[in-house]
C-alpha cells in the first residue's frame, strides 16, 4: 500500500472516529425531542383523562367488581399471565373508586407537567390497572396508551410545556438576581408518601416478582433512583455524580423515545401489510363495510354520501394502504415523511368523526406527534402561549402607566408631548 492510500484511510477513519464521538456526545449529553417527548406526554395523558371522563357514569359496569368480566375471571387471567393491576388487590367498592380517581388525577396532572416523573409512573399504574382488569374493554387505541404508557416513565418529558420547567425557570430567574429560593418541600415529601405506600403493598404481599425480576423490582428501582437523583443534585460536593446521571438519564429518555417511534412505524407497518393480504383491501372496497355496520355509523347519513361514490371508496381504500405501508420508509425523507404525516393525522381525524372512534384516533395522533417537526412544535407552543394571554387578559381593566421618575412635566406639557406623530 503506498503512502497516499495510507493516508487516505486514516483520514477516513479518523472523520469516522470523529462522527462516532459526536454521535455518542450527543445521545448521552441532552435528552433528544425535549418538544416531542412533551406533546405526547399531553396527548396521552390527555386522551387517557378524556375517556375516563367520558365514561365515568359507565365506570363500575366496565371495570368494577361486579362488570361482565368477573373478579373471578380477572384473577385467573391474572394468575397466568401476571399483569399488573392493582384492582385485583382487593374486590372493594371503595378501592375501585380510589384506583379510578388515582388514574384520573394522576392524567391530570401529567397532563400539566406536574412532578412528571412521579406522575408518569401513577400514570402507568391507573392505566394498567384498569386495562388489565377488563382486557375486553377497547377499540384499539387502548392498547396504544398501554405501551406508550410504559414508555413515558423511561422519558424526560417534562422539559417544556410543563408546569416543573416554569418552577424550574423561576428558580433560575431568581437566582439570577441574586435571591434565595426556598428548597423544594413536596418532592421529597411525594417521594416518601410514595415510598410508605410501596412498602405497605410490599409487605401485604400485593406486588408480584422479587429480588432482579418483577414488578416489585421495577418500582422499588425507579423509587431508589428518584431519590438517589435528588441527593445527589443537592448533597453531592462535585459535580461529576451529577453528569453522570444525567448521562444515564439521557440514555434513558432517548432509548425510550426511539421505542416509541419504532413502535408507531411498527403498528403502521403491520397494518399495511396485513390489509394488502386481504381480498376486499385488494379490491379497493374495504372501507365501505365498516361504514355501513351500525357500531361505526354515528352518522348515517354521513356514511352513506361517502360510500355513495365508489370512485372515492376505491381511492380511500388504496390510499390508506399506500401511507401506512409507506410510512416507515419516509422517515429518512423529510419533507415526504411530513406530507404523509400530515396525511395519517387527517386520516385519524377523519376515523374519529365518521366511523366514531374518537379516542382511537386521539391516541394514534398523540403517537404520530413524536414525528413532528421541531420547528412546527415550537410554532405551536408560541400560538397556545399568545392565546391563553389573550383569553386570560380578556376581561382585565387596562392599567395605564404613569409618570417616569424624573419627569417634571405639567400634565398640560406632558399631553402636548404625546400628541401627534413625532418626526
């Protein structure tokens, strides 16, 4: 090998060394998506929350005691496949009611952005609990909220559009101007509530797995690591303890989002192939029986000008193949990926006015918002924050300043001054 093909190798090696560096740098040293990670957050939290709402009057004949599916049944399915719920700790009355309004408050308030760490692990607890109680209860959607609620326990979601950034940003403002904030008080006291209620369960034995297995090694592990986190950023004399949880946090948080992006191509993908492997999807008639069964006909009418053009049905149909299938294949295509994304989320919307699947469509959004772009999220945000000034200043009596310090002025001086256009 001559001198210039050696040194060409080893420039390349080296600028493949350097890209390596800078790829590793990256993953460890920020938590990716910070805008992503947030909308999906909102977007499940608040499709979770809107569900339980709207079937709040339904609540004991879906996943009560006494429901379809018996408690004798659950605990069966339970005894075999080990899920978690905390529903089969015991048949009371009043326990469900206290698991249901824990899942309503705990979505709530993941919603906000309020201790989302601790919120997203009640989060998963309410949604698992219920689910795995009834698992015949869904549209599908259900078992998008079942994994994306797992997911958003491993992810740093709150660091935007949240109610912990804004405490967080004060703190920072104050201390800027040389105040003293006070400590935090309610972290460490939810820490330790929650705490005392894991060692209650504990010990009546309600949590199944053990020592390196099962679900009681995974909430004692996120509880030991919540509060090793804040002795460490209060307690620690040097700042390298720190960095490298936050290292470990950000690998956390950005493997966690990659499974949840996998997971949308995934469900997308499989849905399009699965659907080419079908004779009336070969056809281009598939949408039009859904359409016409009475459970997807909220509007009858509405269904019937549809499927009246069998043109449109045709389209409708190939179409819906044609992105899903697609999909997964554009994301290294950016501005195709966004026109098809674009095309998913009417889609969904589409589904959840015609065919009634309002929350199905609400958690395949809130899945398909991890792909959005960065820039159009922050867009977003700033057209909410603009908003909810203009909603909440509505109604205030307008406040006009007075005088400048300093300013001598008569008023009759000080009118004359501010009338007209100055040059």
């Amino acid at each position: 090998m001559s001198s210039d093909d050696r040194t060409g190798t080893l420039e390349h090696k080296s600028h493949l060394d350097r890209k390596l560096a800078r790829g590793i740098s990256r993953i460890t040293g920020s938590a990716l998506g910070p805008y992503q990670s947030a909308v999906i957050r909102i977007g499940f939290a608040a499709t979770w929350l809107l569900f339980l709402l709207r079937e709040f009057p339904h609540r004991r004949d879906m996943y009560g005691p006494d429901g379809p599916w018996s408690w004798d049944l659950a605990q069966q399915l339970i005894a075999d496949n080990h899920a978690f719920t905390a529903l089969m700790w015991s048949d009371s009355q009043i326990w469900f009611e206290i698991v249901y309004a824990l899942a309503v408050l705990s979505s709530a308030l993941l919603m906000l952005g309020w201790r989302t760490r601790a919120m997203s692990v009640l989060f998963m607890i309410g949604v698992l609990s219920l689910q795995n109680r009834s698992v015949f209860m869904g549209d599908g959607g259900d078992n998008v909220i079942h994994l994306m609620a797992i997911y958003l326990v491993f992810t740093r979601c709150g660091q935007v559009w949240s109610l912990d950034e804004r405490r967080e940003r004060r703190g920072r403002e104050a201390r800027a101007r040389g105040e003293r904030s006070g400590p935090d008080r309610v972290g460490p006291a939810l820490w330790g509530v929650l705490g005392f209620l894991l060692a209650a369960a504990t010990l009546a034995g309600k949590i199944d797995g053990g020592f390196l297995g099962g679900w009681l090694t995974f909430f004692w592990g996120l509880w030991v690591a919540q509060g090793l986190w804040w002795v460490v950023a209060r307690r620690a004399r040097s700042a390298e303890p720190r960095i490298f949880l936050d290292v470990l946090a950000n690998l956390s948080h950005n493997a966690a989002l990659f499974m949840i992006m996998a997971e949308a191509c995934l469900i997308y993908a499989t849905a399009g192939w699965y659907k080419i492997q079908g004779s009336r999807w070969q056809d281009g008639t598939a949408v039009y029986y859904p359409l016409h069964l009475d459970y997807f006909s909220p509007w009858p009418a509405l269904s019937d000008l549809l499927t009246a053009n069998g043109t449109l049905v045709m389209l409708v149909t190939y179409g819906t193949v044609a992105v899903q299938v697609a999909f997964p294949f554009t994301l290294f295509n950016r501005r195709v990926k966004n026109v098809l994304l674009a095309a998913m989320i009417t889609e969904h919307a589409v589904i959840a006015v015609v065919l009634g699947l309002p929350f199905f469509s609400l958690a395949m959004i809130a899945a398909d918002a991890v792909f959005l772009p960065t820039s159009f999220l922050r867009r977003l945000g700033g057209w909410a924050a603009r908003a909810r000034v203009r909603l909440f200043s509505r109604g205030r009596r307008p406040t006009i300043p007075g005088p400048r310090k300093g300013d001598q002025r008569t008023p009759e001086e000080a009118e004359q001054a501010h009338v007209g256009f100055t040059a």
